[in-house]
C-alpha cells in the first residue's frame, strides 16, 4: 500500500518601505526645493511550501512522499484479532498546514467486482489520527469534537482577564454564567497564591459552565473538582491531581444535591491511588451526563454511587482497576464507551431487585473480567464488543451476553454507511473521502509528527468460504494538507 502527500504552495509577502525626507526652504530665484531621498534596499519575494511527508517513526525514520506496504496484512480470519498499523505525517514545508485529509483508491484505479466484494468484508476497527477518531458515531471519547463557548460571561487568564485563579472565577459567579478559562498549567500553587482558595475547586452556584477556551490538551488543572449545585457543566481540561472529600479522592466529584451535571471533555489522569475516582456521584444525585471523557490510571474511572438516570457514553475508560461501576442504579445507562484494559474489572455492577440498567453498544475487552455483577438480578448485556466472538468467558455473576455485537462500534466514515452493511469498511473510505480535518500540521520543529492508525478486521457474521485465500491488492491511503 502506498502513502501520497499533496503539496501546496503559498505567497508569503513581505512589508516594504521608503524612508523619504523633503526639505521645505525656498531656494531664491530658483524656485525649487531643496529635497533628498533614503532607500530600504535589500526586500525580498519569496513563495513558502506545504511539504507533507510520511514516517514509520515519529522523530525521525526518513521522511517521504511514499510509503510501501505499511497495511500488509496476511492471513486474516473472520472475525479474528483487528490488525493494526500507523504512518507519522510530517509537514517539512515553511508554512502551517491548517487542514488534513485521507482517502483511498485502488492503485490500478480498476474498480473489479472482487476488490470490492473484498474491501466492503474489511471492517475498520480504527481509524485516528493524533489519538483523535476519524469516524463518526463510535464510541469512545473524541476531544476533536470539542467546541469552547463563545459566550463568555467572567474570563480566567485571557481576554478581558477577569480573573488569574479558576477557584476565585467559580467564587464569584453568580447563577447561569459562563466562565471561559484560557490555556495554562492551573497547578496547585498556582491557584493556592494571588487569592485563589486552591483544590478541590467548588462549583457552587446554580447553572454555571466552566469550560477552557483551548480544549484539553492546552488547558490542565492539577486538582479536583466538586460540584455541589444542579446544571453545572464542566468541560473542556485535561485534570492530571486529585483532591480528597469524605475519604473520597477524586478528580471530579458529583454531591448528592447537583442533579444535571454534565462532566465532558475532560482528560482525567490518576496516579493509582487507592479508591481513587476519576468521576464519583454521591449517592442519591441523578441525572448526571459523562461523555467524551478519558480516564486512565484510576481505581476505579467512573463510579456511580446509588443514583437514578445516569449517563455514561462516548467515553475511554481504559488502564484502572476498574473501567466503571454502578451502585444500585435506577435507569442508568452504559452506552457506547470503550471500556478496555482495566486490570480487575471492566464494568462492576450491584444490580438488586428493582434496579435497572441499559448496557450497550460497548467495546469492552482487555479487563481482569468485562463485565463482574455483584447483585441479585442478571446484567442485561447483549450487543456489546467483547473483543472476540466467546465473551462467556469474559463475564462473573448473573451476566447475559447473547446476540452480541459482530464487531467494535467504531463508528461511520464521513457519518454514512455507503455499504450498507452496518459498519466502516475499506470500501465505504474508498467512496467517502475524509476532508477538513483540524487541526493540520504545523511547519516541523523536531515533535509535531502526527500519527494515523488504522486497524482492520475481516468481518466475522457475513464472510463465507468464498473469501478464502483472497487478496486485497495494492490498495492506497492518501493524505492531503491544504493551508486552509
């Protein structure tokens, strides 16, 4: 397979100036001025360049405008193991590249019936690029799709500065107001000097959203937050410190009385402590929405205490002792996270008579045990991704697993299923070309390579004796950087 960059050339212009000095005497009888002149000499008109290349390596790894063969995959069986590879872009032009692209051909450019029967049975288990998915409607978290408020009513270390201290902007805002944080490294000395109170941070007041400018990569807050009010959104940090409240160490914690909260957005890295919540609800909250959240290194990533209608959905849960757990819920639902790589449990559930909870559409796979019930009443969890076509062996206690999922919910090229067939295939990014993609790369400076991977799988339900021995042959992967 091969890799092609498109390049793009544009004008850079530069200022030019003249210095000019008139003398205003009169010369008598003459009738002429006195005048000299100074000259900025020396201006020069040059085009810049977009220069996209592709590595094996990030770093480093002799970049080019081709790649060969880094998706050459060989003796696949349905249903089996995702394959999986990624190439490094690199821009080496002198001009930013705002905006990417990928798409696919066959190198022949002959469409046969049998490279396509072939192409539409190769599921696309992944495709990212930077960490962020490419494809629409999966699960897991996206913090590409982030979008940071314009309607800022108090502003922390940007613009109007308002305020230097995330915790002295939530200390003076009033009911409904918007406050917009700048990007910085909110550490605990940072808040705790100038007047802020420090960790954990309180969000007290009613209906308030406290959300980064800048999203979480640029934005990262060294403590906890709570949330003690209903319809409070919190988005948009990646928040690398814990706080502790009633033996509780968390990253963000949810009372009893804030029903509403919506948590998004948010990049929540542990260190391992014991009990530690990357999300935590008080018992008797409801109503509470986690989605496009990654937690990692966590006791335990998202835990709902005894509550009703909660949401956890589009979010990565992955390398805790435990992805997810739900106390006793009433109306909770799992839906569409990637619970994945948990040492002892993937999702733990007390489900007693009379608790329910909707459990769907997960890829969970990689944990100690999947899915571990601790109660009385069977875990409702057909139509999940257990990574493989046996999850019998993946679950502990009352846990229904049938008709489960053929293959990963990885979501759609473009948000459509030009196939039909129920999930992204190398055909449908042969149809379907993937344009607009922000942000594109900048000119190189040593560490911005950005990686694209692609994982695939022969689908399992659909693919009969027919396909045996086949092969794809020559298929390309392209990708274009334009400037806008």
């Amino acid at each position: 397979m091969t890799g092609k960059a498109i390049l793009l050339n544009k004008q850079i212009w530069l200022a030019v100036g003249m210095v000019t000095f008139i003398g205003a005497v009169v010369a008598s009888g003459t009738g002429a001025f006195f005048s000299d002149t100074a000259d900025v000499t020396g201006n020069t008109f040059a085009a810049g360049t977009l220069d996209l290349q592709l590595t094996k390596n990030e770093g480093g790894g002799s970049p080019a405008d081709t790649k060969s063969a880094l998706w050459n995959f060989t003796n696949m069986a349905p249903g089996g193991t995702p394959e999986e590879s990624s190439v490094w872009l690199r821009n080496v032009g002198s001009v930013d590249g705002a905006t990417l692209g990928v798409s696919a051909a066959f190198s022949n450019n002959v469409s046969s019936p049998s490279q396509v029967a072939i192409a539409k049975q190769m599921r696309i288990t992944e495709m990212t690029l930077d960490g962020n998915n490419l494809l629409v409607g999966g699960a897991g978290h996206s913090f590409g799709d982030y979008q940071a408020p314009t309607n800022c009513d108090i502003e922390v270390n940007f613009g109007n500065n308002d305020f230097t201290r995330i915790s002295q902007a939530v200390d003076a805002a009033a009911a409904g107001q918007v406050i917009c944080v700048g990007a910085g490294n909110y550490s605990t000395t940072w808040e705790t000097n100038g007047g802020g109170t420090g960790f954990p941070i309180r969000i007290d007041a009613n209906n308030v959203t406290v959300a980064s400018v800048t999203g979480p990569a640029a934005t990262t807050v060294g403590g906890g937050f709570i949330i003690d009010n209903p319809d409070v959104i919190l988005t948009g940090f990646t928040i690398n410190g814990e706080s502790t409240l009633l033996s509780e160490t968390f990253g963000v914690y949810v009372n009893g009385a804030a029903s509403d909260a919506t948590i998004s957005f948010n990049d929540l890295q542990g260190s391992d402590t014991a009990d530690s919540r990357g999300v935590v609800t008080e018992g008797g909250s409801s109503n509470a929405i986690v989605t496009n959240v990654r937690a990692n290194n966590w006791a335990t990533g998202i835990f709902f205490n005894p509550s009703t209608g909660m949401t956890a959905t589009k979010n990565t849960l992955e390398n805790n002792n435990v992805g997810i757990s739900n106390d006793n819920p009433n109306g909770n639902t799992v839906t569409l996270n990637n619970i994945i790589n948990n040492t002892l449990e993937g999702a733990g559930v007390l489900l007693a008579s009379g608790n329910t909870l909707t459990f769907e559409m997960n890829n969970i796979f990689g944990n100690g045990v999947d899915v571990a019930q601790y109660g009385s009443e069977a875990v409702v969890a057909g139509n999940n991704w257990w990574g493989d076509f046996n999850p019998s062996d993946q679950t502990n206690g009352l846990v229904t697993t049938t008709n489960f999922a053929g293959g990963p919910f990885a979501g759609r090229v473009g948000g459509a299923d030009a196939n039909s067939n129920g999930y992204a295939d190398l055909d449908d990014l042969r149809l379907t070309s993937i344009t607009g993609i922000t942000p594109g790369l900048d000119s190189y400076t040593g560490s911005n390579d950005q990686e694209f991977v692609l994982a695939v799988q022969l689908d399992g339900p659909t693919t009969g004796n027919n396909f045996q021995g086949a092969a794809l042959v020559d298929y390309v992967v392209e990708f274009s950087l334009n400037q806008i």
